[in-house]
C-alpha cells in the first residue's frame, strides 16, 4: 500500500505535517477529513528501492508539445467516429519515443481488458497529470470524449504558450548575470593579480577604488575553494528549506512580492488559476473536484492555500468568492468577477475572460520587461567591467604624472 505524506490543519489552526498508508489520494483526504482535520496538501511518497527499478525498461520522454499533438490526433480521430481502441492503437504505432510508446501499449492492453480510459491513463502519473486525467473521466461519463479532448487539446496549447513566455521573460537576465559573473570572476581571478604584482614592485600608493578591487581578487584568488564550497552549501540549504511547508510558502510569497516580476508571477498564477478552474468546469469536474486539482496544480502555495480556504468554504455552503477576496493573490476585479459568475450561472465564461485578460497582460509584460532588461544588463555589464579596469588605470595615471613632474 503506497505512502502518502499530508499536511493539514486541526481545529485549534495548527498545522500539522505527517504520513499516512492508503489506496489512494481519494482515501487520506477521507480519513483526514473524518478526524475534523483541514487538507492543504497530500503527496504520495516515492520509494526508490532497487526493487522498483525495472531493468531495461525506457523512461517515457514527451514533452508538452508532444502531449498537446497526442491529445489533439486522439480527439480528432473520435471525432471522425473512430473507436477509442482503433485510435489508440494508430497513435500507439506513431509514437516515436520508446518509453511513451510503450505507455500507449499499456493503455492499450488495459482498455481492451475491460478497463476505464480514464482508469487506465490514470497509472501512468509521470506522463498524464491530474488535469488530464480528470478531464477524461469526466468526457467518459458525459458521453463527450471528442469534445473533452478538444478543450483539453487547447488548454494545454495555452499552458505551453505561457510557458515559453516566461522562458522567454527568464533566459536573457539569467544567462546575461552568468556571463557578468563569469566575466568579473576572470579578471579578478587571473588579470588583476598580474597588476597587483607590478604595483607591488613600484611601491605606488593605490588609490581607493584600486585598493578595494585589489582586496577583492587577492579574498577570490586565495579562498577561491572555500568561497565555491560556502556557496554550494548554501545554494543546498536554500532548497532543503524551499522543500518544507514554511519554507516553500515562504519563498512562494517572497516570489509574489517581488519587485518588477513578482506582478509578472502574480499575473502567471492567476492566469493559470483561471484556466485550469474553466477548463475543469467547462468539461463537467464538480466544483470541489476542479478546486481540488486547481490546488493541486496552482504552482505557489499563497495560490494553494486561497484555493483550499474557497473549498472549504463551498463545503461549509458558502460562497467561492469571499476567501480569494482575503487572499493578497486575488485582486478585487477578479473577487468582483467571480461573484458575479456565481450569482448569474456562467462562472466558467467569467473565468475564460479572467484568463484571457490575465494571458495579455502576461505576454505584454514579457514584452516590455524584455526591451528593458537587455539595456539595464548592457549597463550593469559595463558598469563592473569598466570600474574593474578604471581601477588598474588609477594607478597608471598617477605613475604618468609623478613622471612627467620629475
């Protein structure tokens, strides 16, 4: 029986960490819920015994955009009135990486045993997530799998296309500070101490600046490895302490704080609540069930944490908008905008509009941070590298003009 670790809260408010044997995830929800306690989070634990290993047997490697044409054929093909069976069959023969052609296999053999698609795509977690397969079950039992897989098609379309915006956002300021890093690193390291050396030799008094960037190479060149082993250990705390509860919803409302991309990530994550929350509706999930994945799928856990306060309060017979409204996340137009769909029956229409107002202001924020970064890292760039070598020239000039009195 597999082991799930669970974080909940008791009456009192206190949080409470710990782990649990069930059949499922459904099961520890259950059990909690009968001892009074309130889920925030529940995980199943993995056990990596060399007994799990299956030797020769190859990990499946697809990534978004294979999933997205997977899912976007399936629909296709039973749209054309093709049987689930014959479709999985045709995209099991097409499938180009072993280890997901050998996942279809599987699905394969467990519908043609009589199995759910849903309960057969439901084994392979690592490559179907909780969306997926939710939004299946649920095509399953309306009679509109075609349809169900359409919406999931553009969902994940859309997830994609947010993910490579924000690639976009991050790669420029992150490999340009490694570059700026490695670049003073090097003159510090392996150009200044040539310098240092004749100035030690001419016996010139340095000048401040000259002084401090001196100290600063001869600090860099001597505890070189002890500097490099401070780093990595701390670099290693950071995500040990990133890893527990606190800590991670620590950095999660850090992350949101943030100044200039904690509004970038603000506008990601309602972008993503929103998207997930319709998509789920729209496809005919409970709205405790699509709150449930929304929790789990909402990527920051200040986001987590709203959305399971909503749940409760909609199990208690309230209503969802009252606990985001008390969440820093939401803002009052969405509040405004789900209360609204709430009371008039189109909450899932509201929330597409949400999301595509959020995926704008997410695609134009990328835009203008990008064409302001690249300036600002040129700036910085030039500014470290120009008073590194400023501060080698002090010197030269003093020498000049001490030479040109005598």
């Amino acid at each position: 029986m597999p082991t799930f670790k669970y974080v909940a809260k008791d009456a009192s408010g206190k949080q409470v960490s710990k782990t649990m044997e069930a059949k499922n995830e459904s099961d520890v929800k259950a059990q909690l819920r009968s001892q009074s306690l309130q889920v925030i989070s529940v995980t199943e634990e993995k056990k990596n015994s060399i007994w799990n290993i299956q030797l020769g047997s190859a990990k499946p490697r697809i990534g978004g955009e294979g999933l997205v044409i997977f899912t976007r054929q399936f629909s296709t093909m039973i749209s054309a009135g093709i049987p689930v069976l014959e479709c999985l069959d045709i995209l099991e023969e097409q499938a180009e990486d072993p280890g997901f052609k050998k996942v279809v296999q599987t699905i394969v053999e467990d519908v043609r045993s009589g199995l759910d698609l849903s309960a057969a795509i439901g084994k392979h977690h690592i490559v179907f997530d909780r969306i997926y397969i939710n939004m299946i079950k649920a095509g399953e039992a309306s009679g509109q799998l075609d349809t169900i897989l359409g919406r999931l098609a553009d969902y994940m379309e859309a997830t994609e296309q947010l993910k490579r915006e924000i690639k976009g956002a991050m790669t420029y300021p992150v490999v340009s500070l490694v570059m700026i890093l490695g670049i003073t690193i090097f003159l510090l390291v392996f150009i200044i101490p040539k310098f240092a050396s004749i100035f030690d030799a001419l016996g010139v008094e340095l000048p401040l600046p000259t002084k401090i960037v001196m100290g600063m190479s001869a600090a860099l060149t001597d505890y070189l490895f002890p500097l490099a082993m401070i780093t990595v250990g701390l670099v290693l705390i950071l995500q040990w302490w990133k890893s527990t509860d606190s800590g991670g919803y620590m950095c999660d409302r850090m992350m949101l704080k943030a100044p200039v991309f904690g509004e970038l990530f603000q506008k990601i994550a309602l972008s993503r609540f929103a998207k997930t929350f319709a998509t789920l509706l729209r496809s005919g999930v409970p709205i405790l069930g699509a709150l449930d994945i929304v929790s789990a799928t909402a990527g920051n856990r200040v986001v987590e944490e709203a959305v399971e306060n909503a749940k409760e309060s909609i199990r208690a017979g309230d209503n969802l908008a009252k606990p985001l409204s008390d969440s820093p996340v939401f803002p009052p137009m969405v509040v405004r905008m789900i209360a609204i769909g709430e009371k008039s029956g189109a909450l899932e229409q509201l929330l597409e509009k949400i999301s595509e107002f959020y995926d704008q202001q997410v695609e134009a924020m990328v835009e203008s941070l990008t064409s302001l970064i690249e300036p600002l890292m040129i700036g910085v760039m030039g500014l470290i590298v120009g008073g590194i070598v400023l501060s080698v020239f002090l010197p030269i000039f003093k020498i000049q003009e001490a030479l040109r009195k005598k």
